[in-house]
C-alpha cells in the first residue's frame, strides 16, 4: 500500500474523482461537474494505492502562503476503518509541512467529525449547514508547525 500524490487530469486524478464521486457526492445526489474539477487545477492531489487500485483520495488547496484546506476526503467503503483515511491526513500534513505551510483547515460532514478530532483537528465554532452540499458540517484546523 502506498500514497502519492498525483497530478491533476491524470488517469490516476480520473480514478481518484470517481471514488470521490462514489462516496461523496452520489449518495447525495450529486456529481462533481467539470466547472467544479476546473477550480482544481492548482491544488495538490493525492491517492491512497492498493496495488494499482485508488481506495483513497485526498485534496490540499493552498490559501494563502501558510494555510490550506483539506478537502474531498474519501475512503473506499469496503476500505473504511482500516485506517487508511488517517494515512492520507499524515501523508497530507507532512507534505503540507514540507511546502512550509503553518495550518490546515477543513470543513467537515457532522459524521467525520469524530475521525478529524482522533487525528487532532479541533472545532472551530457551531454546527453550520453546507453551502453546496446540504447537510451539517463543523469547521475545523490544525496547526501543523
């Protein structure tokens, strides 16, 4: 098993968008569109490999010169609990680290909120209900340097 990071419209960025497609935005009733896939151009993507096989994936969007923000955490349902999802946040903090970023930041679905605090990440305010996506979120940081 290894992570990456992967390059933006790569067959391996095509793989990683339809995991997140999978188990992110279907069960919801929605699919990322390519106007949303554009806004992605500059961000740092990465993905969790079984074999040659994608189970996990992963975005860092730059801020600002210090800050990031996670987005787009997805895990292969078969793959949930094994902890993989923490292996792509220690992969992603230790790369954001070696870009000299200070924080991260993330907006996270009310039912991840447990998994974000077990890898240090602490609430930032009140429950709020998502801009795009229609459903509770808390958002999140952590100081990585």
């Amino acid at each position: 098993m290894l992570v990456k990071e992967i390059k933006y419209n790569s067959q391996e960025y095509q793989a990683a968008v339809n995991l997140r497609n999978k188990i992110l935005r279907l069960p919801l009733g929605l699919v990322l569109k390519e106007e949303d896939l554009q806004r992605e151009k500059s961000d740092f993507h990465f993905a969790f490999f079984k074999g040659q096989e994608i189970i996990g994936t992963l975005i860092l969007t730059p801020l600002d010169n210090t800050t990031v923000r996670m987005r787009q955490v997805a895990v292969a349902s078969d793959n949930q609990g094994q902890g993989i999802g923490s292996k792509l946040v220690e992969f992603a903090e230790k790369f954001a680290i070696d870009h000299k970023f200070l924080k991260i930041i993330l907006s996270a679905r009310s039912t991840a909120l447990n998994f974000y605090k077990k890898n240090g990440y602490q609430v930032l305010g009140d429950e709020y209900l998502g801009k795009s996506i229609k459903i509770l979120h808390f958002e999140m940081s952590k100081d990585i340097a």
